[in-house]
C-alpha cells in the first residue's frame, strides 16, 4: 500500500470478493476522492453491489486492498460504518414501524442522542418530502417515497460519505427525478457519494466520474465526458430496417459508411464525426431502412464499444 | 457506563412490540393461562379425584410450574424462527442493523434478550395468576421467573441460531411439530417423567425443557435443592454457552457474507 493518494476516502487496490469459486469483483483498482460522485456503471452481475458490501464494510474482502476513510474495514468495521450513510438497493426500511420510527430507530443504532435524532429526523423528513407521512407505516408508501426515506435515514448520522447502490432501480421515470433532484441538493452541498447504476442516463447526471464495470473487473475509467471522447465517437446514427433480414442484406453497405459498426438485433448503430453525412448516405440504400436517426454518444455507447453488450443484457 | 450495543437492538424489539403487543400477548399469555384452566382445573379435578395427587402434589400445583416452563419454550420457539427469517429475508431489518455499527453478533446478543425480557413478561404474569387461582405453595415462586426465562432462552439461542442458517422457512414448521409439540407434551410438564417408558423417559432427561420444568416445580412448590437446581441451571447455561457461539456465527455468515 505505497500509492493510496491522500485526498482519497476509499481506495482499493487489486480488490477482490470471491463466494466458493465464483468471483464476484477480479481485482479491481479504484479511488474515490472528498467530494466526488463516483459511479460503478455496469450491467447486473457485474460486481457493483459485491464491490458496494465491501466498501459498506458488511462483506469482507478475500483478497486485495481497501481503506474506506483511511480505515481498513476488518479492522475498524464497525467506526467505518458509523461515518457511512448506505442506501441498499433491496429496501430494509422497517415495515414493522412507521415512518418517524424509522429515522428515529435508525439513529439509536448509530447511538445517537435521542433529541438530536428527533431534531435532524424533522429536517430530513421535510428534506424528502416526507413530512405529512411521518406517522405512517412504511408498507403503504410508493417506491419513490420509500427510496427517500432511505435516502433520509441515510443521513441521519450526517456520513462523511454516502453509499448508494441503484437508488432509482425500479422508480417510475417521476419517481425517479424526484431522487435525483435530493441527490443533486446534497451534491451541491459537497457530499461525496459513491453510486452504482447499470443506467446510463443516472450515471452521466450524477457521476463526477466512474469505472465501467464489467464481468467482476473495471474495463474504463474516467468523466463521463472522458469516456465518451475517448472511447466513442460524437455522433452515432441508428438505423433500423423493417424485417431482420432487410438488416442482414444491408450490412456490408452499412459498414462502408464508417469505421465502427455495432449490430444489435433490432438496429445497427454507425459511430461518426459526422452524423449527419452518414445519415443521408444510410438513407440511400436499398433495402432502405425503415427509420435513420442520429443522437449523441452516450456511456451505453462507450459500454458497447468496450464489451460488445449492452447494459441492459 | 455507556449501555452495551445490544441494547440499540432490544430498543427497536420494544418499539415494535408497543405497536403490536396484543398479538403476540395472546399466544403468549393467553393460551398457557387456557391450558391452565382445561388441566388444572378440568383435568386436574378428575386426576385428584382418582389418585389422589401426583409425586405428592394436587395436580394444579403440579401443572403449573410445567406449564410456566412449557410456555417460556413456546414463546421462544414462536419469536425465533419465523421472526428471525423476517429479519434476515423478509423485512431485512437484521440488515439495516448491521450497516450501522451495530455487528452481527450485536444483533443475535439482543435478540436473544430480547426474547428473555418478553419471557419475563409473560411468565411473570402467568406466575401472578397461577398463584392467585392457587396453583403455586411457596414463596420461593419468585425464582420459577429467572428459571422460566432461562428455560425460555435455552430455546431461543439455538432454535434463532439454526433460523439465521436458513434460507427458507421450509424446515420451520417441522421442528414446531417434531421438536417443540412433543416436548411441550412429554418432558415432566403434564405428568411425571417416570410414567413414561425407560427409554423416553431417558431421552426426556436430554429435553432442556425437563430441566427447566424441573427447577420450576422445585421453585412454585418451594422444594429447591441446591444439588439437582444446580445441575439443571448448569445444563440450561450450557445450552446458551454452546448455541452462542453457533449464533454469533449464522448471523455473521447470513448477514456479512
């Protein structure tokens, strides 16, 4: 352990997580420094939550490094915890209390004062958006007002650093927005955040910078920004035909128009500078396709380019 | 002195219970003071009428400390398996424990007290009544309650530990039905273990239920002796001391894996 940068609040190096012979995380190296959002972008089963545990200090490493707050956590399991705020993808709200009781019983594990916990639970209630629910059982509540409260109840020990892993995974796309919007509130405000996603979209609005990860092993690291400049091109065109195998019969033609050509089983994507040039060209061929369209690279982009999967499999 | 961490456990059991203590308080409660009706006074008329007594006791006083102890079992059994599922699959609150610095050895510490402060409740109240309907003789009584709650606890320890091993609940019903319900039945609770044949009646003596029958009826009947008590107390401890360590591990391998 002679290269741990020193702003870092986690750092791993050649981390490993391994159950009976499967292994979870391939020797992973990462930092994430005060004040970041950092991302584990990456398809399910990729070793984002494994990596998660490890970090939150309730799974421990086979083999590698970690410090979590310049601590190591089969050591100081337990301090490192106290300093954490982790929002788990499965809830473990409990449905056998109500809403105030949460955050309050929450916070006695953490062996917070109870006037204290009291007073920061009003606040934290009222920074959800959940504060004419508090004398509610949690069952009743929509996933978007559950994700929040245990976005609260992360809080409620005021964490050096804030672990989340797929916070918006199976929200409504509202729902969603209205996770973020918290998010981005305590961002502003200088908290570092650690995030997994397997969605591009979160990661690029809410990540400083992210790994992709692949297959138990990081494949990229940068920006989002980064990553799309190094690893794709600006623009990319979507073509769709209307049968298979219209698509089939106009790939050779679709792979004189540019260099990099993905093929996915209901569209082909052309990676170009020049989007709008390829797009006219792909609109002459016969079979003509039945839709041309042309966006902006996207980290799903990058995810294909380096994995040849999308994240989505 | 700062309270231990298993403290922040039991307080959340509290919270929970304070919501939901009627539900639980019949089974608890309740039932034991039914059965204590049908075969202390139902049953029981009949057997003094023909025998006389049992080892010397009406058989209300017999019974009694059988059922306190027998029903200090049931109430563990009750809150440690399924419960314990619950906390580790289906709310997941064991989790949400152990991502705070409360360790999973914290968790199944408090779990176990847990279940021993509510046994103490229901037995207390149970003792309360059996001696006011004339069920207990002696003073001694007072220390059927540390008894029933350690009776209570030889359960809770394991019967929690092999819970948090589990994946599913499957096995469950089959230890109420093949473990728990023969032993409530036939370790010195309704009738004296030597009515049964040898070879049952042995195996009965292995039932830390008989043992703890047994430190009841020497309690509510004020017949303690220091020698078999202490035997019976020895076995009890030893019960906790061994599931312990097996507790300690099934939560940290269910919960930090």
């Amino acid at each position: 352990m002679t290269d741990l940068p020193h702003d870092a609040l986690v750092s791993g190096r050649g981390l490993t997580k391994t159950f009976g012979s499967r292994v979870a995380v391939d020797g992973i190296d990462f930092d994430v420094r005060r004040g970041e959002a950092f991302g584990f972008l990456g398809p399910n089963g990729a070793g984002k939550t494994s990596t998660m545990r490890m970090i939150g200090a309730v799974s421990p490493v086979s083999s590698g490094t970690l410090r979590v707050l310049g601590m190591d956590p089969a050591v100081d399991g337990s301090k490192i915890r106290s300093r954490l705020g982790v929002v788990p993808q499965e809830d473990n709200l409990d449905t056998e209390l109500t809403v105030w009781d949460n955050l309050l019983i929450y916070g006695r594990y953490f062996d917070l004062p109870r006037p204290l916990i009291r007073e920061r639970a009003e606040e934290l209630l009222e920074f959800v958006q959940l504060s004419d629910r508090r004398d509610d059982r949690v069952d009743p509540l929509s996933g978007g007002m559950k994700r929040r409260l245990a976005i609260a109840r992360a809080l409620v020990n005021q964490p050096d650093l804030i672990l989340l892993d797929e916070p918006t995974t199976g929200l409504d796309p509202q729902a969603r927005h209205l996770v973020w919007d918290r998010l981005y509130r305590l961002k502003r405000e200088g908290v570092t955040f650690v995030l997994t996603t397997h969605y591009m979209d979160e990661a690029e609005q809410l990540c400083d910078r992210l790994v992709i990860m692949d297959r138990a092993r990081i494949v990229a690291e940068g920006s989002p920004r980064d990553l799309i400049a190094r690893h794709s091109t600006r623009e990319v065109v979507e073509v769709r035909f209307a049968t298979h195998d219209q698509q089939v019969a106009a790939l050779d033609d679709l792979k004189g128009l540019t260099d990099r050509v993905e093929v996915l089983a209901d569209r082909v994507l052309l990676y170009a500078a020049d989007g709008d040039g390829v797009a006219s060209r792909a609109g002459d061929l016969d079979p003509a396709p039945s839709s041309v369209l042309v966006r902006r690279s996207t980290l799903e982009d990058v995810f294909l380019i380096l994995t040849g999967r999308t994240l989505e499999d | 002195m700062r309270a231990p961490a298993f403290a922040r456990v039991v307080e959340r059991e509290m919270r929970v219970f304070r919501r939901l203590w009627r539900g639980t308080a019949f089974s608890g409660l309740v039932t034991p003071l039914l059965y204590l009706g049908a075969m202390g006074f139902g049953l029981g008329g009949l057997v003094d009428e023909r025998t006389g007594d049992v080892d010397g006791l009406s058989y209300l006083v017999f019974v009694t400390p059988g059922l306190l102890a027998a029903s200090a079992m049931q109430t563990a059994a009750n809150n440690s398996l399924w419960p314990v599922m619950a906390g580790t699959k289906w709310i997941r609150s064991y989790h949400a424990m152990v991502a705070s610095p409360l360790s999973p050895g914290d968790v199944y510490g408090g779990f176990v007290v847990w279940n021993s402060m509510r046994t103490s409740l229901y037995s207390g109240s149970f003792l309360v009544v059996a001696a006011a309907l004339g069920g207990v003789t002696s003073f001694w009584a007072v220390v059927a309650l540390p008894f029933a709650v350690l009776t209570g606890a030889a359960f809770a320890a394991p019967l929690g530990a092999f819970a948090a091993s589990r994946d599913t609940d499957q096995s469950f019903p089959l230890i109420v039905r093949l473990g728990i319900m023969p032993l409530f039945l036939f370790s010195g609770t309704f009738f004296p273990l030597d009515l049964l044949p040898g070879w049952l009646a042995t195996l009965a003596v292995i039932s830390p239920l008989w043992h703890g029958a047994e430190l009841c009826r020497a309690a509510t009947t004020g017949s303690l002796a220091l020698g078999p008590a202490a035997v019976h107390v020895a076995v009890l401890a030893a019960v906790i001391a061994v599931a312990w360590r097996f507790g300690t591990r099934s939560f940290t391998r269910k919960l930090t894996p």
